[in-house]
C-alpha cells in the first residue's frame, strides 16, 4: 500500500476506513479534541476580565491549531486522489469514456462541503497576515471548525442528505413563506404608518414585524396599536403558525423516512445472515460493521436481531 493510499484511509473517518481502522479512530478522537479545545479557546477569549498571560496562551492554541488544520487540508487535498470510490466511476464525455486522472480527483474533493468548511476554518488566519482585516471577520470564521465534527457524525450527515434530497420542496415552502412574509409586511405598514410613523416607517421595516409575528416569536418592540393592525396581527400570528411549520414538517417526516430506510436495510442484512438458520461469528462481525454505517443504536439493533431470530426459528419449527 502506498503512502496516499495509508494517509487517505487514516484521515476517512474510523466507520469508513477499510484499513489502518485503529489508527484512523486514533486520528478521529485526537481531531475531535483539537476542534473541541479550538471553539473552547475562542469562547474565553470573549471573557471581558480575561489577563494577557491567559490570552498569550490562547493565541499560541490558536496557531498551533491552523499549523495542524492546515496540515490535515493539504493531507486530504493529497490523499484524495487515492479515494477508492472515484475509482469504480468514470467520467462520460461526448462519444467516449474515460476514468478519474489524480487531479480530478483532487478537485472533486476541494470542491465537497467538507472541503470548503476545511479550508474556511484556517484561510481567514493566513489572509490576515497579508491583507488588512477585521479581527471580528476572523473570530466568525473560526466558528466553522466545529462544523469539522460532522465528518464523524452519522446524524448530521443523515440530516445534510435530508436537506439535499428536499431541497426542491424546502424552496418551494420558503419562497411561499418569503411571499407571504412580503404581503404581511405591506399590509401592516399601510395599516398602522399613520399611527406609528417611526415604528413603521416603511415597508422593509415593517418585515422585521412580520417575521417575528409570524414566526410566534413576538419581540414587543414594533406591535399593532389600531384595532384593525391588532385584528390584523392575530390572524398574522394564526397563520405564522401554519405555514412556518411546513419546513419543520417537511424536514421531520423525510429524516424519519430515512431512518426507517436504514431500518428496513439492518434487517435485510439480518435476514440474509439468517438464511442458513446460524448467525455465524462472521455473520455478527457483518451485522455489527453494517449497523455501524448505518448509525443505529445499540440497543435497537439487538432487538431487532432477537426479533427476527425468534421470527426466523419459529417459522423453521412450523415447517
């Protein structure tokens, strides 16, 4: 094995790797720390009383920090091309075919959400030593390294795959709620503008009101005072209600028609593994690696194992 190919399989997270797994979960735990220790270190430095001796210490976690960031992103970028999964695939031109150059590999990776979340975590560092800007620019970019723990998390990557294959129905129920937040704003501000002309000055002034209405939230800083703009923000808050649920609906019942699809695929692999009427260790060793994968937990894995082994021997004393 090359040395790409050791690195590539050390840096995927410790459920993907085929090889070097310990290694790849020692690697796992060390950068979730790091990350950890990061976002920690630029939450004291918020601190009002903080001491410069505590603040040196900081500045030295946060080099140390992008020195080893960068070291991961450059390693990745490297290792890239090593990705056994481009390998299978090629790429279809006019009248021919071709397989996945280094190169290409590479660039398919630099251009993934992960990638760009590795690489925004430390340019913003390097930029500032080039380029006059903000500190307060920087302090908000370092707040991405902590998306770097959804690398190593089933859920969130389950919920990223939600978002992506709902996107077009999450578009539509956005734009109906942007439309509707639109025409809320206007009739507001036709409604209470002579009563409250500093508080609904316009209409781009008067969205911040209907967000808040419609959203339930309610900050008491710009509220109806005529009866028709309180009759008006009733109904403006009964619609809130109904129509800013329909991203949370869509979201909630996708996620769990994914879970369920890894549901129904754990126990397709049980029942393959049942087919022979012993669950052999290497069965077990299958179930526990495919379980895995699929970010089940535990618990309801083994019920579901106990289940159909007891549906399974059931239907053998029966035959």
């Amino acid at each position: 094995m090359t040395l790409q190919q050791a690195c590539y399989h050390i840096l995927a997270p410790a459920s993907e790797a085929t090889h070097f797994k310990r290694a790849s979960r020692l690697f796992d735990f060390c950068l979730v720390v790091i990350i950890t220790v990061n976002i920690a270190a630029m939450m004291i430095e918020t601190l009002p009383n903080i001491s410069q001796a505590w603040l040196a210490k900081l500045h030295t976690i946060e080099i140390v920090s992008v020195i080893l960031f960068s070291a991961e992103y450059v390693l990745r970028v490297y290792s890239s091309a090593a990705n056994p999964n481009l390998s299978e695939k090629t790429i279809h031109h006019i009248g021919s075919a071709k397989s996945w150059s280094a190169w290409q590999k590479r660039w398919h990776y630099i251009k993934s959400p992960m990638a760009i979340i590795d690489l925004m975590a430390i340019l913003p560092f390097f930029l500032s030593m080039f380029f006059m800007l903000d500190l307060r620019i920087l302090r908000v970019f370092r707040v991405l390294r902590i998306l770097k723990i959804g690398r190593y998390s089933r859920s969130i990557q389950t919920l990223v795959d939600v978002v992506r294959s709902e996107a077009h129905s999450l578009f539509a129920a956005l734009s109906v709620l942007m439309l509707f937040t639109v025409i809320a704003a206007t009739c507001i501000y036709y409604i209470e503008h002579n009563a409250q002309p500093e508080v609904f000055s316009s209409i781009p002034a008067s969205l911040w009101w209907a967000v808040v209405t419609l959203t339930t939230v309610g900050y008491g800083d710009a509220v109806p005072i005529t009866s028709l703009g309180k009759l008006f923000g009733g109904f403006i808050t009964i619609m809130g209600i109904c129509f800013y649920a329909l991203p949370a609906g869509i979201l909630s019942s996708s996620y769990i028609g994914k879970m369920q699809l890894k549901r129904d695929r754990f126990k397709d692999t049980v029942h393959t593994a049942l087919d022979d009427g012993v669950l052999s260790e290497h069965d077990a060793h299958h179930i526990e690696r495919v379980r895995g994968l699929l970010d089940l937990d535990e618990e309801e894995a083994h019920l579901i194992i106990r289940l159909l082994q007891h549906h399974h021997n059931g239907k053998s004393k029966d035959e």
